[in-house]
C-alpha cells in the first residue's frame, strides 16, 4: 500500500521546517548575543576595578595588585602578613620619591615621605577625623563608640597639645606611681605560676592610667565600677 502526497501540501510542509529552524536558530543567537554582552560589560568593570580610581596619584607601587587581582584579595594578605617589611620595602626602594603607593586591608593608601610631616599638618585638605569616620562606618548604628573621640576631636587635640603636654612633669610621677600600683593589683606579685588573660588585664590597666592622666585624682581611676563601663564600653 502507498502513501500518496498532496503536491500542494509540500511547500507548506517544507516552509513551516524551515521557520521552525530559523527560530531554534534566532534562540541561540540571542543566548549567544546576551552572554557576550554581559561578559564584555563584566570585563570593563573588572579593568576599571583593577586600574583604581581617577583619584590615585602616579605614586610607584609596593604590593602593586596583578593583572588577574581583581579585587585585591592577593594584594590585601600581603599586606596584612607583612605590613611592616612592605612599608619599610618601599621607603628603602623609592628613597628617591615623595611616597609610595600600597594596598592595604582597607584599601589603597599613600606612604609620604616623614620629610612633609610639617607641611602637611597646616594644610587643609588632609582631614585625619574625616578619614577616620569613613574608615570606622559613620553613621551605621553599632559603630557609634568608635565615633566619640572623632566629633569632639579639636577639645581632645587642644587639652592633649596645649595643657596636657604642657604639664608632663607634674603628672609623670603620678602615672608612674598609679602604673606600678595597677600592675600589681592585676598582674600580681606572685611568682609562682598562673593563667592570666592577656586582653582583659591590658584594658584595664588602660582603663586605670587614662582615667588618671584625663580625669585625675584617685576615686575614679579605682572605682571598680567606673572602670568597667570603661573597658566593656570600648570591647564591646
């Protein structure tokens, strides 16, 4: 028995294939067309990343990021397993320029030579307490204690550098006399062998010759109470 077609059907037949195969192929092209879109876009955000900001100066590099270090993460572990070397690295290698650059855990930072220490610290536009804010998350809820000292920053540089400097050695034999008796009441005299809990015991003693040197006096630097909203205040 044959099968008999319709020579009219024919062209019908062949042209809905053909449209069927046009689609599938009009799909992966448009699959192909938005994935190298998205990898190209991807591709200049990560370079843009990689280059820095428009604000980074012609400095020479310590810990210079590779060119796959995209984000930094290499860059960042070194500097946090050898921060010390690296700056001492770049004042011994580039003696001859102003600074240098580095990455460091929070980002990129300049290293000036010590050199413009004294004309840096009249010019304006180097704002420690704004760098500070910034770095320690101004304004998010939970980060408040790290701010305190930052808002009243100019009473704190003018007690520190116009009266408290000025009065050393009226109150040098004081802190010595508090330090020694602090060390003994939380180190102890004993001898012998004990467990002691490195963090706790070097607040407190904080605690006590701070609260000596800015308050002054003996009730407060002693107060046990006193100096437990001192200690747990800035841990916490």
């Amino acid at each position: 028995m044959e099968a008999s077609i319709d020579p009219q059907l024919v062209p019908q037949m062949t042209g809905s294939n053909s449209t069927a195969s046009d689609g599938g192929l009009y799909g992966v092209s448009s699959v192909y067309v938005v994935f190298s879109t998205v990898l190209a876009v991807t591709l200049a955000a990560l370079s843009f990343l990689s280059k820095g900001s428009s604000k980074s100066t012609p400095l020479p590099w310590v810990n210079r990021p590779s060119t796959f270090d995209v984000l930094r993460m290499g860059a960042k572990y070194r500097f946090l397993m050898g921060a010390g070397d690296m700056v001492k690295k770049g004042f011994e290698d580039f003696s001859d320029s102003p600074g240098f650059r580095m990455v460091a855990d929070a980002g990129e930072i300049v290293m000036l030579d010590p050199k413009f220490a004294a004309e840096l610290k009249n010019d304006h536009r180097v704002d420690f307490v704004k760098l500070f804010l910034r770095d320690f998350h101004e304004g998010i809820p939970g980060f408040d204690f790290t701010q305190q000292g930052a808002r009243d920053a100019k009473i704190l540089r003018e007690v520190t550098k116009s009266q408290l400097t000025h009065h050393l050695s009226k109150i040098t034999d004081s802190l010595s006399s508090e330090c020694v008796a602090s060390m003994q009441t939380i180190f102890t005299d004993n001898e012998a062998y004990h467990d002691l809990e490195l963090r706790p015991a070097l607040l407190d003693l904080i605690s006590r010759i701070s609260s000596k040197a800015f308050l002054g006096g003996d009730p407060l630097c002693q107060d046990e109470e006193w100096l437990k909203i001192t200690t747990t205040y800035a841990g916490t």
